[in-house]
C-alpha cells in the first residue's frame, strides 16, 4: 500500500439483518473532499445496493413498523431519519450539535435519543457570539475534556423522546424543511449519558451515566438510569463501570462493563464481563469469568436462552454464546462462532444466520455470514469454518500475510508478527509499538504495515505484557513498571525475527508507536542504543504533566505508575532524555486531549537540550486519532512523513518532494524493494 493509496479502503460496520438481505455502513477516507463518505448498502449474496445518499449515514436500526439511521450532510451535525423503511426514513430531529445515538420503541412508536445540548452563547447557538468571545468557563469538575471533543461540561449529553409518525401533508419532516416532529427533553442524571434503552415492552426507559455527579474528585463508577417517574433512578448495582446495557425482559437487564473490585479507580487491566441485574431482588450475577474473558464493547444480542456477544481474544475479536445460566465461564468454555483471527466490529443474528462486519488477515473490510440451525428451539450456529463471505474489500494489490510469531518470554509466550516486503531482503526492520497498554495489535489488515512494507521495510509487532486479549494478570503486569515487562518483551520478539530469519537487516533498525507505544519507544531508546532512528508519536511522554493536562490525566498516571515520586521519574520518558542519543521525529496533533501537546514539546525540547538529532511534526485540528479517523490527507502526510523519516535514517535516501505532494509508486518489479540500499 503506498500512502495515496488511502483512498481505496473501506470500512464495514453495523450489519443488520432485514429479511433476506443484510444493511451494512460502507464508510470510505474521500482524499479530493478531505473527508469521510459514508452510505447504507444492503446486500445479498448476489449483489448490492446503495440505500441512502447523504454524505454521511450511519448506524442503522431495522424493527416490524420503524427504521432509522443516523445521517449528516458534509460538515453538517448528524440528526436522526426515521420512517417505515429505511428507504422511506425522514429527518425528526434538529439537534445543533447532532445525535449522537438512538433507540427505537417499535410498539409504541417512540425513538428515545442522546444529543449535545449546548449553553447559551457557545458553540454557535448564537451567531452574533463567535467561539473566541465567548464568556468564560467555570471549572469545578475533575473530568471537563474530552479529546475528539473539547470541553464537555458546557455541552452535556441529554437524552431526548420523541414520537414517531409519517410526515402528513404539511413540511413537518421533509428533507430542507425547517420543521421536524417536537422532542421531549427528558429529566437525566447531571453527568453525560448514554447507550439510551427501551424494555422489550417499552415499560422501562434507560441510559447510563457515572453513579455521582464529579464534584471534583475522579470516579469511574457508573450505573443504569431509569428515566421514569418524576426524575432518574439508578440500578442498585455492584461497584462498575457500565459501558451497554440491554434489556432481557421488563424486570432483567443485562450489562457490559468493568468491575471496580478495589475501589472507584481500579481499572487497569480489568476485563470487561457480562453481568445479569434482577430489579426485582436488586442482585447482580457476572456470567464471564473476571481473569480469562474480556468482552468486547459490543452490543450483545439475545437468542433464545443464550446471549451472542463478542469477545477479545489474543489477536482477533470473535463472536461467541453464552448461556443465561453461565457462572463466571472460562475462557475455554466459551463456544466460538466465528474463527481466530478474524477481528468482528459488530453482527446480528435470526432464526436462520448470523451476519458479522470485520477485518480478516486478508481484507480491511468484510462481511460474513454463518448459517444456523433453523428449529425453533435450536438457535446452533455452524462451526466458524462455514464461513460464507458476502462481501469483501481487497486490500491494495502489494498487500503481504504477515506471519505469525510465538515467542517465549518472562511470564509466558509472546504474541507477535512479522510482515516482510516482496523480494529476497537483505530488509531494513521497524519495531511497531501498539498503544493502550492496554489494547492489542491483531491478525486483521493494517494500513501503517502495509505502507512500510511496501515501501520496502519489514515490521515486528507484538503484544506484549501489559496488552488485552489475554488475562487480567497479563494485562496489569505494567501497574507500578510502565516499562520494563513491556519492553522486554518486544525485544524479545525483535531478537527472534532478527535471530530466525536471514533477509533482516540487523544492523539497520528503527522503531516506533503511538501513545503508549510512543511512551514504550521513548523509554526504549533511553535504555537501547541499537536503533538507528524512532518515532514517538502522540506519546504519554511526562507523567506529571499528564495529570493537570489530559482528559484522563487525574487517575491514568496515579493508577499505572503510582503517586510515588521515585516511581513517576523512574517511569517518565522526559526523565530519561538525558539519555537518548537516537535520532528522533517527535509527531503530535494539535488538539489531542488524551496525550496533550505539550507532552510533546517537553520531550523535543528535552532531545534538543541533550543534542539529540531530532524533529518535530505537529498536525493542525487533529486529535489522538489521526492515524485512524484524522482528515484524509492528514492521515497520506503522515503516512509520507513516516516513509521520508526512515528513508533518511535506515536506507540513507532523502525524499525531494515537498510535503503534502510526495507520491511513491509501485515498483513493476515488486523485487526492486528488496536491494539493501533502496525503500522504492
């Protein structure tokens, strides 16, 4: 894949069964707008469809008697369509900033929706006011930021009800008409909302939001709201975090979320589980075992007496059953349904198949579908091998299978991959470092892989301690010692490919992650003189700063790396930049409020002041996500940036073209990556 290339991808998400056809998001990076295009297709296995037109329409939702979908024109605020088909949905909401998210009341013909509700004078609600004079803010909170968002007690999140009905003769609900159906404002928690729910009956009307109001001072704990009565209940619940919620009858609610089992705080390396809530006794039952299985964010579907949900695993995101009866079931308890290595983004299931978007090691972009047994009191799906694939997105022609490797290490095998360019090598290598720590890297397709290998590098990736898709104890074995368990076990992984495999250059690395892979990197070099160049992108690069400055700062340091002062400077990459003599590009988005920028420029700064051959690259308007949702052309710059980097420093060749225009073509003899002096 070469950086223009970009253009090309797609993304699959939201499938949902309607009769014989499935309704996919077929989203797209569009470089000549600069944006994201984004359509419902419906399809079969004999072709497809586009349904909607919009520039951007997005989670669909298909009962008996509604349907609707999110939809946006370009630069325009999401609102809600909704009609008797998708085909026939209409606009119903009005919402400045845009919905959010919604939940459609099929017998009583409701739609119960989540949307921004700004304060006066901000955000444009009044014209005359614009954004640099708007009056201050008052900071009360200990969470007010968001990053991809900004500042959110100004703008919370409320949940909204509204009727459903086909448009009459009048405008109300047509498209460029400035009337849409009247929402009720429902009376909410004071903290944001979410995940809104209606009870299969439409007796219970729910969303969930944190326990207590942030009266200044961090709490993770969070709960489901009945939106009843004269104003919200919580669920008496179990110390957690709650991330979805689903409703098995009018009286049993079943949740996704983490335990807190120490106290408010206690996130790190908690495994999401699935829990069971009884309003009637006020119990709470986990049905996932708390160590082995994590679940993944979502949403779980009923099926007869049995729960379809998602799982991650060590590489892959796999959809699987449990039963209702289950008590904290193990991991390799859990019936599969879909394969090892495919990552699922979303599924629906009816008496006759289970349909899943994802990404496979082949495909950035796929949707499956796996047959199921047809009697009524069945619901046994086919084992994952019966996989039949409705529709897949190629990747570029030059894409390559990275192969997996199992590596030994401290506390257990590694995870990890290695993904090699065409032709014979001798190949320069790049050690890629995943974020999180608490995330992982997969067996799906990954555009920065096939960017670098095809530009004639090859790449070691691992997940190693410290990562998810394992168990708890893998997962916090980082908590107090951010660094050292990591780090060896990349290098161990490094050692391996260097040491099993010939066509590696070992005398020409690189290494580089993103957030804390870019934390990983920088305490590498500290300690590791190998390499002759890295990458530090979006790092968490100063753990004290990070507490005043990100929109996770008050408990993310505190919690992985302690308040112990000894701790935090052992732990702290700007700590150790005294240290570090290989050169580095220092890459950052201007409005990242996860890692600020200022993490960046501390550690610049820091490299600069130890003469430190060393550059910084920082994105206007882009957040913590660049690499993976910023502006298309953002996202090919950055792409170049990192290819012009590792031209200079591991192939000895320096790029000409200016930026934001530089183009690298396909080589007609795919061996001509392979000459030791040329990424071409």
């Amino acid at each position: 894949m070469n950086p223009e290339d970009l253009g090309t991808l797609a993304e699959y998400s939201s499938p949902v069964l309607r009769g014989a056809d499935t309704v996919i998001t077929i989203r797209r990076p569009d470089l000549e707008t600069n944006s994201y295009l984004a359509q419902l297709f419906s399809l079969t296995e004999d072709g497809s469809r586009r349904l909607t037109h919009s520039w951007s329409d997005s989670a669909p939702q298909c009962g008996r008697s509604w349907s609707g979908y999110l939809s946006a024109e370009r630069k325009t605020a999401p609102q809600l369509f909704v009609g008797d088909s998708l085909e026939t949905a209409h606009q119903i909401t009005d919402s400045h900033l845009g919905v959010s998210e919604f939940a459609l009341d099929d017998s009583r013909a409701r739609a119960l929706y989540v949307a921004r509700v700004a304060e006066p004078g901000r955000y444009g609600l009044d014209e005359s006011i614009p954004e640099t004079e708007e009056s201050p803010r008052r900071i009360t909170s200990a969470s007010y930021l968001a990053n991809g968002l900004g500042y959110t007690n100004d703008r919370p999140a409320r949940a909204f009800l509204v009727d459903l009905s086909e448009p009459g003769l009048g405008t109300v609900g047509l498209r460029g008409a400035s009337e849409v159906p009247l929402s009720t404002l429902l009376t909410t928690p004071d903290t944001d909302v979410h995940d809104p729910q209606f009870s299969p009956n439409g007796t219970r009307v729910s969303v969930v939001s944190a326990l207590h109001p942030d009266q200044g001072q961090p709490d993770l704990r969070s709960t489901v709201w009945l939106l009843e009565g004269e104003g919200p209940t919580p669920l008496e619940l179990p110390s957690m975090d709650v991330g979805l919620h689903r409703w098995l009858d009018e009286d049993t609610v079943l949740l996704l979320g983490n335990a807190l089992t120490r106290d408010e705080l206690d996130f790190v390396g908690q495994m999401p589980g699935l829990f069971v809530h009884d309003l009637t006794t006020a119990s709470t039952r986990r049905l996932t075992d708390p160590e082995t299985v994590a679940m993944a964010s979502i949403p779980p579907r009923i099926d007869g007496g049995a729960i379809i949900a998602a799982v991650d695993t060590d590489g892959a995101t796999r959809v699987v059953r449990i039963g209702l009866d289950a008590a904290e079931i193990g991991f390799d308890e859990l019936e599969f349904l879909t394969d090892d290595t495919t990552v699922v983004n979303g599924f629906d299931l009816n008496d006759a198949a289970l349909v899943f978007t994802g990404a496979t090691p082949q495909s950035p972009a796929v949707l499956g579908r796996i047959p199921i047994d047809g009697r009524p009191d069945s619901g046994t799906a086919s084992a994952p091998g019966d996989v039949v694939v409705v529709k897949e997105h190629p990747g570029p022609a030059n894409s390559v299978l990275p192969q997996v490797l199992r590596v030994p290490g401290e506390s257990g095998t590694i995870t990890g991959w290695l993904a090699k360019p065409h032709g014979e090598g001798p190949f320069p290598v790049i050690l890629n470092i995943h974020g999180g720590p608490f995330a992982q890297y997969t067996h799906s397709w990954f555009d920065e892989t096939q960017v670098l290998t095809s530009a004639g590098y090859a790449v070691v990736f691992s997940n190693p301690r410290g990562s998810g898709g394992r168990t708890r104890s893998w997962g916090i074995a980082v908590q107090g010692d951010m660094a050292a368990p990591a780090m060896a076990d990349v290098l161990a992984v490094l050692d391996h490919a260097l040491e099993s495999d010939p066509t590696l250059d070992s005398s020409r690395l690189g290494i580089q992650g993103g957030s804390y892979g870019g934390y990983l990197t920088a305490m590498t070099i500290a300690a590791d003189q190998r390499f002759r160049g890295a990458i530090v992108e979006r790092g968490y690069l100063d753990p004290d700063s990070f507490v005043g400055t990100s929109d996770i700062g008050r408990f993310f340091t505190e919690e992985y790396t302690s308040r112990s002062r000894e701790a935090i400077v052992r732990q702290s990459p700007l700590a150790h930049a005294p240290q570090v003599g290989t050169p580095t590009l220092v890459m950052h988005s201007e409005r990242d409020f996860r890692c600020p920028l200022e993490q960046a420029q501390q550690y610049y700064a820091a490299l600069q002041r130890a003469g430190v051959d060393t550059e910084m690259l920082i994105f206007p308007g882009e957040n913590h996500e660049l690499s993976r949702a910023g502006q298309p052309r953002h996202r090919r710059q950055r792409f170049e940036a990192i290819l012009d980097w590792w031209d200079r420093h591991l192939s000895g060749r320096k790029r000409t073209q200016p930026e934001g225009e530089r183009h690298r073509p396909q080589a007609a003899d795919p061996s001509a990556a392979a000459a030791p002096d040329s990424a071409s």
